[in-house]
C-alpha cells in the first residue's frame, strides 16, 4: 500500500525522521542522505552506523526502494498507491443481481 499520515506517525523517531527527510525530496543518493542528516541541529543527527541500519530497516519493510549498493545506493520513496475500495463493485454487483431478479 501506500504511505499515510498515519503510517508515518508510528514509525519510531529514528525512521520518521528519514522518512521526513525523503519525503522532501523523494529520491536521496546515500551522500546526499549523509549531508542532509549532517545539516540537521546536532541532537538530531544520527552516526553514520544508525542512518545505515534505519535505511535497511526501511527498505525491507518497504517504506524506501534501493538502488544499488553502499556508497553509490539511492533511495527512494515508494508511494504505491493502496488497492481501492472492492465495498463498491460488490454492491453493484448485488444490485444487478436483485434487479435482474426481479425482472
């Protein structure tokens, strides 16, 4: 599915704010992560070592699509739309069915 406002709130602190940083931009090179993560106020940084393991974290659950590997990795945000609503075919489907019922 897709990515929500809610999702994103129940990530922990670590992640949302990657998947923050991400969502700016929707495609980081692993550099450009390192420096945006460098620009941020200094007790929110994280060391290299942890931005690693949460861009992991991340890409295994499916939140970050990577492109490559290490140093030349690029992520990107994977914003798959969700699947729609079937409650509406199965309900006109149940009325022509009525309907045709009926005639």
């Amino acid at each position: 599915g897709g990515i929500t406002a809610l999702d994103l709130a129940n990530l922990p602190p670590t992640l949302r704010k990657i998947m923050r940083l991400m969502l700016r931009e929707l495609q980081l090179s692993h550099p450009q992560l390192l420096e945006a993560i460098a620009d941020l106020p200094e007790n929110e940084r994280l060391a290299p070592k942890d931005l690693d393991e949460a861009l992991d974290t991340l890409s295994s659950q499916g939140w970050l699509t990577r492109i490559g590997q290490g140093e030349k990795a690029i992520y990107k945000v994977n914003l798959r739309r969700k699947a729609g609503s079937k409650l509406a075919s199965g309900v006109w489907n149940t009325l022509d069915e009525k309907l045709k019922g009926k005639e």
